[in-house]
C-alpha cells in the first residue's frame, strides 16, 4: 500500500486554512448542532443543499467560506433563519467538569 503524504504536504490546509473568526466559529458549531438535532449526516444535509460532503465538512471544520446562497439555503433545508446560523451558543459545561 503505497504511503500517504501528510495533510501539510497535500496542500490542504493550505489551500482550506481554519478560520479563527467569531462567525466562522459559529457557523461551524450551530450547523454541526442543528444538522445533528435533525439527526442528519453530513451526507444527508449535503444532499438536501446539493453540495458535496466535504464541503458540509469544511463548513463544520471552520475551513468554508460559504456564499450568501449557501448560507441562505442552509438556514431555509435547517428551518432556521440565516442569522441563527451565527448566534454565539453559550458552551455547556462537561460532566467531568462539575
């Protein structure tokens, strides 16, 4: 089986670097969660936007930057509207951490 080069060497994060953005942060995190509460796969929602996978997967990995119609066809396939897509959560404490 012939090796495989590392993410670095692939030009992956070079070419999707993460995005250290308040709104990409929660982009990310309330598209994970809302596509989780539907108990939907990234595949699923994929689908339902007619995107890639790898794209819903970037969105979630802080790693897209989403046009206006995707992030509007998101919010209508999620039954939220747009600016719920980047509404700060507050972070829920971890079992361990009580």
């Amino acid at each position: 089986m012939p090796d495989r080069a590392p993410m670095a060497r692939s030009g992956f994060e070079e070419r999707f670097p993460t995005r250290d953005s308040v709104a990409t942060k929660a982009l990310a995190a309330n598209v994970r969660r809302i596509r989780k509460e539907k108990g939907w796969t990234q595949d699923v929602l994929a689908a339902e936007i007619d995107v890639e996978q790898g794209f819903i997967s970037r969105i979630e990995n802080g790693r897209a930057n989403p046009t206006l119609l995707v992030l509007e066809t998101l919010a209508t396939t999620l039954e939220v509207r747009v600016e719920q897509l980047f509404e700060v959560q507050a972070k829920s404490r971890r079992a361990k951490d009580r």
